[in-house]
C-alpha cells in the first residue's frame, strides 16, 4: 500500500493531540466538574487575552503542575458534595499555594473541603436572579458596572444567572461574603490572606452581564496574568512553531469550506507558502456558488497552491437510491477518504497532513471526564486516527476556541463570508435533503436554503438574530394550487436557532413579515416546491439538523 494511503482516515476523525505552545504564556486552569459551562469559564478568560486550559478534575497533577499555573478555576457540575464518589478537589491545588475561584459546585467543593457547611437541597435554583455586592471594593467586583436599576429600598442590584440545588450554608474560617441573593446569602465570598475566591453564581454565561468583568479581575488583578494571548502572538509563535515541525517537508491539507481548514490553511500558508497543497473536494453537496467561492478565495486571491477536484457524479452515483441518513453520511464519509488518497498520491512525497482541529475537538478526544459531564452533544464525524498512521499531523489550531479560531482568521486577512460563515455539517446539503439525493433535489434545496439566507442577510438577521439558519427539504409531497392549476410538490422546512455553543439552541423569534416574505419566494421561485413550513423545535429535544 502506497505510504499515502495510510493516514486519511484521520480526516473525517479528529486528531487526538494534546496542545502545545511555544512560548511560556502566564497559564490559568480550569477543572471541569462536569457543568455544561466548564468551556465558556475558559473561553472567557481567553477573552481576557489571558491563556487557559481545561482539563478534568481527575488529571494527573504532574500535567497539570507542568503549566506552571498562576491561578486556578473550579467549574460547576452536577453533584452534590455529599453524593458518594462525588468529584472532589485535588490537594495540588491548595498546595500550589497560587489564587483559587469555586464557581457553585467549585464554591461548594471549596467551603466542604476547608471547614465550611453546605446544605443539601432536592430543589434547584435555576434562572436569572438578582446580586446584591456588600464589598464593591472587592478586586473581584472591579470596574463591575452598576446597573440603572434600583430595587425596592433604592440599592442597586445586578442580575446573574443561578443553576445549583445545594449551597453553601456556612462559610469556611478565613472567609466572610462579599455579596449576597435573595436566596444565596453567600452568593460570593473570600479569603483575602490564601486568596481564595467564590462565587455561587456563573460568571461565564451572558445570562450574568457583568461575570466577564469578575472573572478578568480574578484572572487579571488576583492572579496576575499578563494579558498576552493575542493574535497577533499566537501568529508569530505559530509561524516559529510549523517551521520548526515542517522543516522543508511538503504540507498536504482537506479543504472544506468551513472556517477551521481555512484559517489552517492561511497560518501554514504564512508559515510555509509553496510546501503547502491544499485539496477541495466538491462532492455536490454544498450551498449555492459554495464551491466556486473556496476556489476563488483560496486559489485566486489567497495565491494557494489548491487542487480542487469535482466528483460530483462519483458522489451522486454512490448516493444513488440511499435515504437513510447514517448510510449517507458513512458512503460520504469513505468516498472522501478515497479521493483524496487519490489525488494525494498524485502528489509523489508527502510528509505532513494537516488538519484544522481545535481545541473543543481535543478536550473532548482526549477523554473528558463524560461520567461527571451530563453530556448533552452529538459527536459528529469522530472517527480517530488509525494506529498504523504514516504521516505526522500538523495541527496549528489544536489550541484555540471557534471564536478564537475566527480572530486569528481575520488578522490573517481572510474574508468575512469564509470567516463568518455559519457551521454547515461535513456530508454537507446530504444530511438537509431528507430521502433520495438526486441532482434536481439538491438544486431545489439550494434555491430555497439561498433565497432564506439572502432575505435573513438583508434583515441583518444573520449577524444578530440567528446563529445557524437553513433550508431543509423534506420527502414529503403535498397539494397546494397555483394559479388555475393543482400542485403536488415538495415541502421546505425553514430552520433557524438562536444558541451559544450549538449543544442546546432555541429556534429564532424571526419576524412573520420576513417569514412570510422568504415562503413567498420560495414558492413562487423554487421549481418544484408548493409549500414552506417553520421547524419551532427547541434542542433538546429536537436537535438542530433534521437528518
Ligand atoms: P445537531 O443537529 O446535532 O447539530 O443539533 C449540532 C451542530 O453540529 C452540526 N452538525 C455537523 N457538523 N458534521 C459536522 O461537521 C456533521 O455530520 C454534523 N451534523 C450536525 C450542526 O450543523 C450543528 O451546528
């Protein structure tokens, strides 16, 4: 078997790399006690410009005292303190002798551990609810911006989000509160001598507007992190970093489209120009002028050496007659892997294949702790790397966030339309034309899903009113008339959600003017289409593709 053959498995799974940097950035550590929010507390500090990291509250200290950690967070998670086998806190931590913040279960888990009481409740604490800060002197509350509203005796109060069942009931010796809810009377606390911090609340969720602000104090003022974690250093030191791993090899990357291989494939661009061949593959399944945009952006104006391969009909023959979506996406899946072999290998020696992991995809292959995390996302398109893999991996974005993966994108110069594009699943239109794929189908569904985007775009919906929005075609026929004529056409769901991290989402309030304005068009432009209908399903239950 040709040495190329080997490693392409690797691109429809994810690598199983543990980040690395170059140079030592001031490093904070999240423990992850299983909350939903563990990433969020980590991409907030980043949005501090301060470099973070997550792992499991169960990681080896050794890994975890390699970071040299100047500060570390406490997530919330799902237990009680008092559930037998509940996570607990590692003495590394408070031997490290650096500053310390418990988030709810973080909060809790400190109080039990250093002499406080917490008390077991059956019922939860969930939503909005209102602060009330007692120490607005607190390095923690700096520049906390009050809010105009003022509650019943004229204080000012704040609002943040609540999500625990126990809390603390008595504080440990060496800490007093420093603000209060009215249900938490330790709704934040401290000890100002160990530096220890605590909050009940979430800090890291929107639902909290000021929490950013407490948690780049802690980060920031308590910790004494420099806020170095830039684009523009995270670009330098991975220019430094390809080169050293590339030397003068030749660099083989799977161009999708979406923003993760593209802005890898403009920072090994950067890094090493003409060694780098980057591959397209148009298998017929993507949006409108999609594939002429990848060529255009990548080949003509980013001057990349881009091998762009139509196997359209190879796609379509495969796909032939197949409606079950698990058969689609596995024929899709293989038949990406062989064409690209193929046209690998027409390239003679290839040493590196690069992909656009990032760091969610690494924290999650790298085996979080799934028996604390109420895991509530799908993993798509994991596969793993095969263990007889040839090729070494070039991951430059292993250690950043989507959001993260974005700005270094646009500090590279790539446009907004790749940079900004919404997430569209690998198989692509596959998975949102529902029964039989055929050529006319596809073209029905990209009319439909062009025509809503263009009309969300126009009511500036895409930036603000809708993370993710698509046009799904169902096999479903249905009478409508049209003029003096009976129809018996197809049906397009609309779908459009609001979400922060894809793994719960909302479906988006859109205005029934533009509702009514998108189905018009529709119907009355889309061949073969007589009737429009609105996807009002929340995730869970619903999940955000229909399949
Ligand atoms: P669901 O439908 O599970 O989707 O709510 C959550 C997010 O994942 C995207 N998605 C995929 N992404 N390959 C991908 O790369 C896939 O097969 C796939 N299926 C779903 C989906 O668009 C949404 O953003």
């Amino acid at each position: 078997m040709p040495r190329n053959l080997k490693p392409l498995g690797a691109l429809v799974g994810k690598g199983n790399l543990m980040p690395k940097k170059t140079r030592q950035h001031d490093t904070i550590v999240v423990l992850d006690y299983g909350s939903q929010y563990s990433q969020l507390i980590a991409r907030r500090v980043r949005e501090a410009n301060v470099y973070c990291e997550l792992y499991s509250w169960r990681t080896q200290p050794e890994t975890i005292m390699a970071l040299n950690p100047k500060g570390f967070i406490l997530s919330g998670g799902p237990n009680s303190v008092y559930d037998e086998g509940a996570p607990t806190l590692p003495s590394y931590v408070l031997d490290s002798g650096v500053p310390v913040l418990g988030i709810c279960y973080g909060m809790q888990l400190l109080a039990y551990r250093l002499g406080g009481t917490v008390g077991h409740s059956q019922k939860r604490e969930y939503g909005p609810a209102t602060l009330k800060i007692d120490e607005t002197d607190n390095l923690l509350f700096q520049n906390w911006q009050l809010s105009d509203e003022l509650d019943a005796n004229g204080k000012h109060f704040q609002q943040v989000w609540m999500s625990h069942g126990d809390k603390v009931e008595a504080l440990a010796p060496g800490f007093h509160p420093i603000a209060h809810s009215g249900n938490s009377p330790f709704a934040a606390a401290v000890d100002p001598e160990r530096h220890y911090y605590s909050v009940q609340f979430h800090p890291e969720v929107v639902h909290t507007p000021q929490g950013k602000v407490v948690l780049e104090n802690f980060v920031r003022q308590i910790c004494g992190c420099q806020p170095d974690w830039t684009p523009a250093n995270f670009i330098e030191e991975q220019v430094v970093e390809i080169r050293q791993q590339v030397g003068d090899g030749r660099v083989v990357l799977g161009l999708s489209g979406g923003v993760d291989s593209a802005v890898a494939a403009g920072l090994l661009h950067k890094a090493i120009g003409e060694q780098l061949v980057c591959i397209f593959v148009d298998h017929g399944m993507l949006r409108k002028n999609e594939a002429l945009q990848v060529i255009e952006t990548f080949g003509r104006e980013q001057g990349m050496n881009l091998i762009a391969v139509n196997a359209v009909e190879e796609y379509l023959e495969a796909l032939d007659g197949i409606t079950e979506p698990e058969r689609k996406r596995k024929i899709i899946g293989e038949k990406f892997v062989r064409i690209f072999e193929r046209e690998a290998n027409k390239l003679g020696k290839i040493d590196f294949l690069a992909q656009g992991t990032i760091y969610p995809d690494v924290i999650e292959s790298a085996g979080k702790d799934k028996k604390d995390a109420h895991v509530i996302k799908t993993h798509h398109n994991v596969g793993g790397l095969p263990d007889d893999m040839d090729f070494e991996l070039v991951e430059p974005l292993s250690l950043l966030f989507k959001d993260e993966v974005r700005r270094i994108g646009t500090e590279l110069g790539l446009p907004d339309s790749i940079i900004w594009r919404q997430p569209f699943p690998g198989p692509g239109l596959a998975i949102r034309c529902l029964g039989e794929i055929t050529w006319e189908r596809l073209e029905t569904l990209r009319e439909a899903d062009d025509i809503f985007v263009e009309e969300l775009r126009k009511a500036t919906m895409l930036k603000h009113g809708t993370q993710q929005s698509f046009a799904v075609l169902l096999p479903v026929k249905s009478v409508g008339v049209m003029g003096d004529n009976r129809t018996y056409q197809e049906v397009i769901a609309l779908r459009a959600v609001t979400t922060e991290d894809f793994m719960t989402a909302d479906w988006a309030r859109l205005p029934y003017d533009l509702l009514a304005h998108v189905s018009r068009r529709i119907v009355n432009e889309v061949p073969g289409v007589n009737r429009v209908v609105l996807d009002i399903t929340s995730k869970p239950p619903g999940t955000i593709e229909w399949e």
